[in-house]
C-alpha cells in the first residue's frame, strides 16, 4: 500500500482512553517498535496497564499526548512536551511497524502542530532524533524541520548513536 494522502480524511487525532489499552498491549508484544521508542521488551501486562492509565490521565501543563487513528483504528501517539511560551518539542510512535513508512506519521505530526498552534500559540517545534532512525529524520525535513546540534546518544533498534536535533520556526 502507498503513502496517505497530505491532508487525509482517514487519519485524525484524539484523546487516548482506557478502551485502548488491548491495542497498546499489542505494541508491547512488537519488538521492532518496542526497541525504536525505547519501550522495555516483554513488560507485563499489569505494568504496561500502570503506565497507559498514567497516560491517559495525565495532567501536566507542559504535556500533551493525543492518540493516532488511522481508518479508525489507534494506531499511535503524538506528543507535546516541555510547552512553555510559544515552544514545544513534538514527538511520534506508530505502533504498529507494519504501518511504517506509509506517511501516518507525518500527517499526524502536521496535525499535531496544527493543534498546537490554535490551542496553545505555539510557533517553534523541537524534536530529536536518533541519528540511526532515518525514516523520522526524513519526515522532519518534509515537515520543513531544521537540524541545528547533535548532541547525546541514545540506543535505537540495538544501535547506539548520535541523537541529532531539529527546530522548526512557523
């Protein structure tokens, strides 16, 4: 299947719920996506059930997570982090790594900024990245996103290398 469309009907953005967790259960069991998003292989599902209900109760101020549908399935998150001002640092998972590559996050991210601009004014994004994840290196630089240090290493699918970070100014 091809990429989805720039600015396609059948994904959208949405709060997460407690109705999502078998779905969130099944990433758990995903390696691929396990070991690209820095999730603890083989978790328990009593564990896992602990951190998506401080999910989706989450208060903080300073960060917001809205769930990825895609033809009406959840299929992953979007993240603000560190609002303050007019500045936040988005971030992406798509949990299911079949999904990969077909433009899903890309179009969430352009939803995600959307939303963060009408709801909080916010005109600077930040993200990082790790060097060795070349698929979300390729979607900041579509998003416009520009790489501005390389700084701190990470491990990302069993490599560990540099973590490189972009800004992008709206």
């Amino acid at each position: 299947m091809g990429a989805v469309e720039k600015n396609s009907p059948c994904i959208k953005l949405r709060p997460l719920s407690l109705n999502d967790y078998e779905t969130v259960l099944q990433w758990s069991k995903d390696d691929s996506f396990c070991s690209a998003n820095g999730w603890e292989l083989n978790r328990s599902p009593e564990e896992l059930y602990g951190w998506w209900l401080h999910c989706i109760n989450n208060t903080a101020e300073d960060f917001i997570r809205m769930g990825i549908e895609f033809n009406g399935k959840l299929v992953g998150y979007a993240d603000l982090a560190g609002v303050e001002g007019n500045t936040a640092e988005l971030g992406i998972a798509i949990g299911d790594s079949e999904l990969w590559g077909r433009g899903i996050g890309l179009n969430a991210a352009r939803l995600m900024m959307e939303y963060a601009k009408r709801k909080f004014h916010i005109t600077t994004f930040d993200a990082e990245t790790n060097e060795a994840n070349i698929r979300s290196q390729k979607m900041l630089e579509k998003l416009g996103f520009k790489e501005i240090s390389r700084a701190g290493s990470e491990e990302y699918s069993g490599v560990k290398s540099l973590l490189i970070q972009y800004r992008l100014k709206r």
